[in-house]
C-alpha cells in the first residue's frame, strides 16, 4: 500500500473551486472536493460523500448539480461515478450516516422502496423523522448506532420515540452496531420483516 500525495493538473479552476484558510493554505471548496473525490473513492463511498456533505449544509443539490455540468466530461476521470453519485440523491433528505447509505442500497437492491429521513406525524402534536422507512405501510427502520445511544439518556430517549412511533401505529426496525457486521444478513432479515408488515396492512385494509 503505498502512502503519499497525488498530483494533478487541471484547467477547469474557478474562485469558486477553493477557499484559503486564515493561515493561508488553499484548500477545495465543499463543492469542488465532491467532484475531485469522485476519481478515487468507490461507488457507495463516494455517494455516501456527497449525502454527508448536504446532511452538513456544506454544499446544496443545486451546487453539486452545477458542478457536475461544469466539470463532467468523458475524458475526465471520475465524471461517470459522479453523475452516478447524483442520482443516488433522489430518495428523499441527505443520510446522516455511512451505514445509512449502505443499508439502504442493500434494500434497494431487494426492492424495499425506502426512502430517507422520513418525516412522521406523532400525537403529542410534534414531528420526527425516521432513518429510512416506507411511509405506505408506516414501517421504519432506526439506526442505533452512535455513541448517544449507548447511554442512559439515549436509552431513554430511543424509547420515547419508539413509544410516539407506536402511537400513530408505526412498526420501526431497531439497528445496532453489531447488526451491521454482516449487512447481508441485516438486509434479508429487514426485507422479510418488510413484506410482514405490507401483509398486515393489506389484510387490515381489505377488512376495513
């Protein structure tokens, strides 16, 4: 493995490309790092960039979306990944986290028509949002992964949510750290749970 700096030329170079640090170093503005990351991050890395920058408000849709035109060209490395990147932008608000990006691939790929940070209506008149979900069938998935959430006062907090979730008849899917060791496994799983919950509510509604 070989450790250094990659140098490389560009013309396409604009004010609005890089930014200079109080100390005085130049560096790449949110914007133009997305673009120039493109060239060697993989596929789900790169596009897990990109909802971490928006999720941030480092850069906008519309910014990444300027850049893409501006600098995408055949003969430039790394425009086909972030042309690929960008579609994967439509399925709802910016990911919080890079395991939220692979999981929803993961279900994506099985046909689980999730979507992002969904946001959801509880009774006590108030509003949340749930990692990924499918709105139809008022069926989430929450990713308990951050350090919060091993405390007590993210225990307790996990629980109210569940427990509002639960009063406007919302099935949420908890994830932990260990689950997604094997995201395989975690994917099948969430799709079979998935469909349980499309069964329950296709007989409720035909009963109704």
């Amino acid at each position: 493995m070989q450790i250094g700096v990659a140098f490389r030329q560009t013309r396409a170079l604009r004010p609005g490309d890089r930014w200079t640090r109080p100390d005085g170093i130049i560096l790449a503005t949110a914007r133009r790092l997305a673009f120039d990351l493109a060239v060697d991050l993989a596929p789900l890395d790169h596009a897990s960039v990109l909802q971490q920058l928006l999720d941030r408000r480092l850069v906008t849709v519309a910014e990444l979306v300027e850049t893409g035109q501006r600098l995408c060209h055949p003969a430039r490395p790394g425009s086909t990944r972030f042309e690929q990147s960008l579609h994967r932008l439509d399925r709802g608000a910016p990911a919080q986290s890079h395991p939220e990006v692979l999981l929803a691939e993961a279900l994506w790929e099985r046909s689980v028509p999730v979507e992002r940070q969904a946001r959801v209506v509880h009774n006590l008149g108030g509003s949340l949002h749930v990692d990924l979900a499918v709105a139809e069938i008022q069926w989430g998935i929450e990713l308990d992964i951050h350090p919060e959430h091993r405390s007590i006062e993210g225990h307790g907090g996990d629980a109210r949510r569940y427990r509002s979730l639960h009063l406007v008849e919302w099935q949420v899917e908890p994830v932990s750290e260990a689950d997604l060791v094997d995201l395989a496994t975690l994917a099948d799983e969430l799709t079979a749970l998935y469909h349980a919950r499309r069964g329950q509510i296709a007989a409720r509604r035909s009963v109704s």
